[in-house]
C-alpha cells in the first residue's frame, strides 16, 4: 500500500479552503482541512470533503461522446475523431450562415477552473465569435455595471473587510450556505461571529431567515425586490441628518449634491411599506452605520437577481462611500492579488469608455450590456428563424436548461440546434443536447490557482496547487480544447490543429500587452526576452507572467526578491502578503479619475422606482435560496452529499400555508406567468409571510442524462417559473428573486 499526502486548495466556490488529500493506492482515501494552510487554517464545509468522490465519480466523463448509430445514442470516440466530428458539423454551418450563426455560453464552474478562467479569454476573440452568453446575467451582472461606471472596472468589485469591521449589513447573501460571494474569505461564518465577539454588530436583511440570519444581531425580513428603496432610504436620513462623511474620498468624488436631491422622496416613511418593516428601524440602520468606527454594507445576489438590481448594487457602492467606508480598513476594501487577472481588463472594445445598448438583440430587442444580453434570449434565438438565427452552440461548463429563467423553452430550443457542442464533464440535462461533448480533467488532475476570486479576497494572499493524479495519456487539457474549438471555428482542419502553437500567439499578445503597459514592472521591456524566460506551458505560464509582473512580483529581474511561480510551488500552505490596504485612487480607471457617485444611465432609473413605491400589491413572489451541500446544479450526483431529507422543498410561512391549505409535506403547485411545477411544501416560520423559496439547481428527471445518484434525487427546476423577460431594466440581468407565483395544494 502507498499513502501519499497533498495538499490543495478546494476549488469549488470562492472560500479556497486549504485541504489536505490523502491518496491510497491511486484512490482518494481521505481529505481533511489543512490546518496550516495561510488562508483558511484548518476550515473547510462538506464539499470540500468529496473531492475524491467527484474524482472517482463513475458518471464523470473521461473520454468524448459523440452521436452515432439510429438511435444517435452516445458513444466514446477518442480525441482526434472528436475534433473530426466538430470540423465536420461546425464548419458547415458557418459556411452557410457565417459566424453570426455561432454562439457559446460560458458557465459558473468556467471562473473555478484553472484553465477555463485563462482561457475562455483566448477562445473568445480567437474562435471570432460575435456574441456570447453567460451565467453572469442570472447573477452578478449588476454589479459589474455599477463597480464599472463608478470605479472604471467591471471587476473592480470592493469587499467587505471582515476581519476589521465593527458594524457589517449583510443583504441578499447567505454565507452560511455559499460560503461567500464576490467575497473570498474560508469560514465566513466564523468571521460573522468574532465581529460579535470583538464588541461589533451583524445585520442580516433578507426575506428568510438564513443560518446567517440566525448568527447576526438583527434580522430584517425584506419584501424581495426592496433593497434599493430601503438604501435610498438610509442615503435620505444621512443627508437629512448631516451625516454623509465620505473622509478621505472626498475630494474625489463627483454628484454627492446630486444624490442628495435624488434621494429626497425616499424617506423612510415612503419607503416603509414597500421594505416592509418600520420607518424607525429604517432610520436607526442608517445612524448606527454612520456611527461605527468602520461599517460595510455587503450586498450579494439576492440583491442583484432582482427587479432593482442594478439600483440596489450601485446604492450599496453610495452607502459605503458616504459614511466613509469605502477603501478604508473595516470598511469595504479593494484587495491586491498576487497574480492579476486578465479577466479585470477592460475589454478592448471599452477602451474609451463604457457604453451600453450598443447593439440589440434579434428577437426581443435586448440592449447589450456589457457585451451580453440577458441569457434568457438564447431560447428565442435558436428557435426563431431569419437572418442571424443560432444554429451553433458552444456550452462550456454551464448547465443553463437547468440555471437560466425559462428553463423549459431553452430546453425545447436546443434540440433545434445544428451543432451543439459541450464542454463539459458530465451528461447532464443540458449536455444530453449536444452533438459532441468534449470533458475536462478532473480538477484533481490540474493544477490549480484562482484566477478572480483573489480580486475580492479579504486579504493579499494566493496558493498554487499541482496536480495530484497524472491525467490519461494524450487527453487535452481544457485550454487546448478552447484553442482547438477557437482553430475549429476559424475553419481549421482538425487534423492541423497546433494548439501549441495558438498558445504562443495567445501569450505572446499578452506580453506586449503588459510591456506597453505604463507602470508595469516589464514595461518597455522587449517581449521576446520575456517569453523566453517565463516557465511552463498554457495557463501555467500565464500564471508566473500574472505573479512576476503583480505587486510582489520579481519583474523579470526588476525585484530578483519578488515572487514567482516557482518560489509559490514551494508553498504549499500559500503565501499571505498581509491584511488589505487602501488601493484608491490608483486603481480607479475612470476617465477624470474621480467617482461620479450618480451616473445618468442609473440614476434614471430611479423614476421606475418611484413608480414602483406606489404600487401596492400582496401576491405572493418567489425567491431561490442554496445549501451548502450542493454547487447550483452539478453536485447532487455526489451521493455522500444527499444523504438526509430532501432538500429540494417549498419554504412557505405558516399564515400563507394555512390561508391557502398548503401543508406541511405534501405537494404543492406553484404557478407563474411561465409556467408551474409540484413541490414538497415545507412550511417555515423562517420566511416572510408572503415569499416563497425554492432551492435552484434541480430538475434531474430528464431522460438522456447520465447521473445515477442525482437522478434519484430529482427534485424540481425553479427556473421553468422564471419568466424570461423579467430582467433588472439597466444590467438585463434576470429576476429570478420576486416571481409574481400562486400557490395552491397539489
Ligand atoms: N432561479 C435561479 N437561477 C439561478 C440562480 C439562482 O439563484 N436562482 N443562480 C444563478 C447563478 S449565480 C449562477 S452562477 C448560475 C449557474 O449556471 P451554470 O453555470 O449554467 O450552471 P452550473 O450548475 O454551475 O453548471 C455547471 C456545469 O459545468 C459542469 N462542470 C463542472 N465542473 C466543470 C469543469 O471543471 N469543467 C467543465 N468543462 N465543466 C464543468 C457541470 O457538469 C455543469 O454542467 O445559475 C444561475 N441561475
Ligand atoms: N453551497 C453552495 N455554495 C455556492 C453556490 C451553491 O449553489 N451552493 N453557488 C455559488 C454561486 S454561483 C454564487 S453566485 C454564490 C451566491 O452567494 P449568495 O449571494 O450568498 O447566495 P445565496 O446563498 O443564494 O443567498 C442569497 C440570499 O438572498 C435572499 N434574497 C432573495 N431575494 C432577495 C431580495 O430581494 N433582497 C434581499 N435582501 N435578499 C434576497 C435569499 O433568501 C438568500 O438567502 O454562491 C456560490 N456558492
Ligand atoms: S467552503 Fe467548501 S466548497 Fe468552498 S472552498 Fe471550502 S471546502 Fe471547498
Ligand atoms: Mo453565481
């Protein structure tokens, strides 16, 4: 018997734990926290542990399907007939309708994976792609408009500085079961309560009462979609009150008087009964974060899948700006990678300036923004024909029949398809629809080091991790299947495929990029002396060009003391350059390099609030909820992670419950404007009266998928009661918080 020990970070959500993975004759035997790993000591939460059982996962895809036969079942092919089999169906397609006709949608598990997240910024411009898609407009694309047109940079994302707070207002965001969301911290929780412990305060604004809720101070029950109201409502009182402090950003910052004039109608008053509780807690909130030593608001997806999405992240932004917090310690902080990202870039097409609605979809006439319209399009642009209808699909590593709103007309569109190709380690429900799916390595079979998530890490930190199993002889890589898709649609024979050779040319253009960049450590430096001195392959070398021209880095020589991707390899348990420092205002790239606090595009949104304040109606709505023991929808075929009651049930108040005859256990019937489905009700004390949750992720009873445990734990598909068109007006951004539903005994 051979035991060996690694050490790793999980790569599963943005916590990064630090884990220690023992291995027995070539199968995982056991993982436990490691304990001296820098960044997370010794925490980690249930997935983490079940690594070995993804690994080993039978269902798991190791080599290509493709369709053959009469029945065009799936069978395995090897790699170069794969390739052959795309060249064959893709390129066809584009001879006929032109790369228009082409589209790919990027999933959540893109930004976890190693080579995926470098990639997939190679494959898009290289494969000429016009549009893409992504889960990023069903999660935090409002986000990314507000951070871009107040600091520059659509990932210019700050983070609440856990550590150091004394007052932190958590809304729409449950640690307890994400494990934090643009916002890297291991143990979370553990977080929230030393805030208690070291004499500070928790404030949990949600229409449940999560496990978040239960560890914080106070708990508000908000009507979901009331989140930019009640902000409005705290900016009103610290104007009122003469408390907008904004310290040292203040003379940087453009449009407070603005905002001071535009919040006006929104006094705690008017806004009460659409928040739902009273005008004296709403006031109190708003003092008591002016009054602590240093505050966060941190608002998270519940407050961005939602109707004011775009005004409730932006005003989050306002808030911590005004009473002073923004980018100073305990407050909400802009973190310093080790290694930047290209992904933070401002792509080339805003290089003077971000602009939205630039074009609009075919369909439904969706303003672009930020590049994509809302992911809901995709259904009607497959299934309608005319000119520039999609015939081709790339999915890589997303699942969106189960994760966009209007779920079952994706799933009726894809069919429809010409060519659809996956990217993707399993036969799942969106999978089945492909011509070719191509699978990745097991993580465990990759190195690995996050590429975004350190963005908004509570602190400077970062941790490589080697790959622990050799992958099979001659599978690609990930990235190489990105380079052979991108060389694929470009008309490229399989056969001459050099993926190696696309790499060169890929990292080649990021050398001169950062060698013409000012302020770079290599700037001016000639590129060719660069690449010949950068180590490894692929992402691998990205990866020590990222670390040696980052903060710490050693420059190419500029800092022999500095960091590189060989000296990370050596630590195992990671590096920690220290708590977060202020950044502002060298990182902010807006035009003057001032914050303009109210930006036209939002602020005209502002009336539709106004609108909506008025508007008085008692209709139950929906929200989604998560569990830590599931990752959105590809995780409940890991059996010891389903173990226990069912977890895919309608949470519902006992008032509601009662008046409608809905009981506890037996099925209910939900009904939307888009469609209805049979749920277990679970009738809880822990929600609002009025709101009903569903879990999102499930829907495993479609036949052609090939997920044995899953599949026995089927539960249902929130998303076929998302209606499409529900999107935050300025992001696009889906509403898959607050669906108008019905709710009836089954
Ligand atoms: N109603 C409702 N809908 C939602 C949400 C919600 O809260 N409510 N949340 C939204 C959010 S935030 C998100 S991010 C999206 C997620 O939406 P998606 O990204 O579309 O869905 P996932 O469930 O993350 O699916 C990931 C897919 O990637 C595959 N995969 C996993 N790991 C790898 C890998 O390493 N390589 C490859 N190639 N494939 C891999 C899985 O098999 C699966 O098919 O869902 C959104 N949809
Ligand atoms: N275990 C686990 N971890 C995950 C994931 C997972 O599926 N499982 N998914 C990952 C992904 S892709 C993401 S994006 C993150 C998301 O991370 P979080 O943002 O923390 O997501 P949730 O846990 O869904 O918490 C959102 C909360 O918003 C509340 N909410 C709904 N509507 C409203 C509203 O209108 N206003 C307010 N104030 N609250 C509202 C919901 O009740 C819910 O408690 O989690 C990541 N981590
Ligand atoms: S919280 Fe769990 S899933 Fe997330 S990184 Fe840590 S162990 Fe992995
Ligand atoms: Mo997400």
């Amino acid at each position: 018997m051979s035991e060996e020990t690694h050490f790793r970070t999980c790569h599963l959500c943005e916590a990064m734990c630090g884990i220690e993975i023992t291995v027995d004759d070539g199968r995982v035997s056991r993982i436990r926290p490691n304990p001296d790993d820098v960044w997370s000591q010794g925490y980690i939460c249930p997935k983490g542990t079940t690594l070995g059982d993804l690994h080993h996962d039978p269902d798991r895809l190791r080599r290509p399907l493709v369709r053959r036969g009469e029945g065009k079942e799936f069978v395995e092919v090897s790699w170069s007939e794969a390739f052959e089999e795309i060249e064959h169906r893709l390129q066809p397609v584009i001879e006929r309708h032109g790369l228009d006709a082409v589209t790919a949608y990027i999933g959540n598990p893109t930004a976890h994976n190693f080579s995926l997240s470098r990639y997939v910024g190679a494959f898009i411009p290289m494969s000429g792609i016009p549009r893409i898609y992504s889960s990023g407009t069903v999660d935090q694309w409002p986000k990314n408009v507000a951070v871009a047109l107040l600091y520059g940079g659509m990932w210019t994302i700050p983070t609440p500085d856990l550590d150091r707070t004394d007052y932190l207002i958590v809304m729409g965001a449950n640690p307890h079961a994400s494990q934090g969301s643009l916002l890297a911290a291991s143990d979370v929780m553990g977080r929230l309560r030393k805030i208690r412990e070291r004499g500070g305060k928790v404030v949990v604004i949600d229409p449940r009462r999560t496990g978040t809720a239960k560890i914080a101070d106070e708990w508000l029950a908000i009507r979901p979609g009331a989140d930019a109201a009640l902000l409005l409502a705290w900016v009103q009182v610290l104007f009122d009150e003469g408390l907008v402090d904004p310290g040292a950003l203040k003379d940087r910052l453009e449009g407070v008087e603005e905002i001071g004039r535009l919040c006006r109608d929104f006094t705690p008053e008017a806004v009460e009964d659409f928040c739902g509780f009273d005008a004296g807690t709403i006031r109190r909130l708003a003092r008591e974060l002016a009054a602590a030593p240093a505050g966060a608001v941190y608002g998270r997806i519940g407050t961005c899948n939602q109707e004011f999405g775009t005004l409730a992240s932006w005003l989050v932004e306002v808030v911590n700006i005004l009473t002073g917090n923004l980018d100073r310690p305990g407050g909400s902080m802009f973190s310093n990678p080790i290694s930047w990202s290209l992904t933070t870039l401002r792509p080339p097409e805003f290089a003077d300036g971000w602009e939205f609605g630039r074009w609009r979809s075919r369909v439904r006439g969706a303003p672009e923004v930020l590049g994509q319209v809302p992911v809901s399009c995709m259904a009607e642009e497959i299934a309608t024909p005319g000119e520039g209808q999609i015939k081709a699909l790339i999915c890589i590593a997303g699942n969106p029949v189960l994760s966009a709103p209007a779920a079952s007309k994706l799933d009726a569109a894809l069919p429809e398809l010409e060519c659809m190709i996956a990217v993707d380690n399993y036969l799942n429900e969106t999978t089945r629809h492909a011509h070719v799916i191509l699978p990745g390595l097991s993580p465990l079979e990759q190195p690995h080091y996050d590429e975004l998530m350190w963005n908004w890490s509570v602190r400077n930190a970062g941790k490589y991790a080697p790959p622990l199993f050799a992958p099979e002889e001659g599978r690609p890589h990930e990235w190489q299947i990105l380079l052979a898709l991108a060389a694929l649609c470009q008309g490229q024979k399989a056969a001459d495929v050099d993926t190696s050779l696309l790499d060169d040319l890929f990292f080649g253009g990021i050398v001169a990029l950062v060698t013409q960049r000012e302020g770079s450590p290599v700037y001016g430096k000639e590129p060719a002396e660069i690449i010949a001195e950068s180590d490894g392959r692929g992402p691998e070398r990205m990866l020590d060009l990222t670390i040696r021209t980052g903060p710490w880095g050693e420059g190419y020589g500029a800092n022999p003391e500095g960091l590189t991707l060989a000296k990370l390899r050596e630590l195992p348990n990671g590096i920690d350059m220290g708590p977060l420092e202020p950044r502002l205002p060298d990182l902010l790239e807006t035009p003057d390099g001032k914050i303009d606090l109210a930006p036209e595009y939002i602020t005209a949104d502002l009336e539709r609030l106004l609108q909506r304040l008025g508007r008085n109606d008692d209709g139950l709505v929906l929200v989604s909820r998560r569990h830590v023991r599931s990752k959105n929808s590809w995780m409940h075929n890991v059996a010891p992670l389903m173990t226990g009651k069912d977890r895919c049930t309608m949470q519902i108040h006992p008032d509601d419950a009662s008046r409608l005859g809905v009981e506890d256990g037996a099925l209910a019937r939900i009904v939307s404007s888009e469609g209805s489905l049979e749920v277990p009700a679970e009738v809880t004390e822990e929600i609002r009266p009025g709101v009903v949750c569903l879990p999102h992720g499930w829907g495993h009873d479609k036949t052609g998928a090939r997920l044995s445990v899953a599949s026995k734990h089927p539960g249902v598909c929130n998303n076929v009661l998302a209606p499409g068109e529900l999107v935050d007006v300025l992001s696009g951004n889906a509403v898959v918080n607050g669906i108008p539903v019905e709710v009836s005994p089954a």
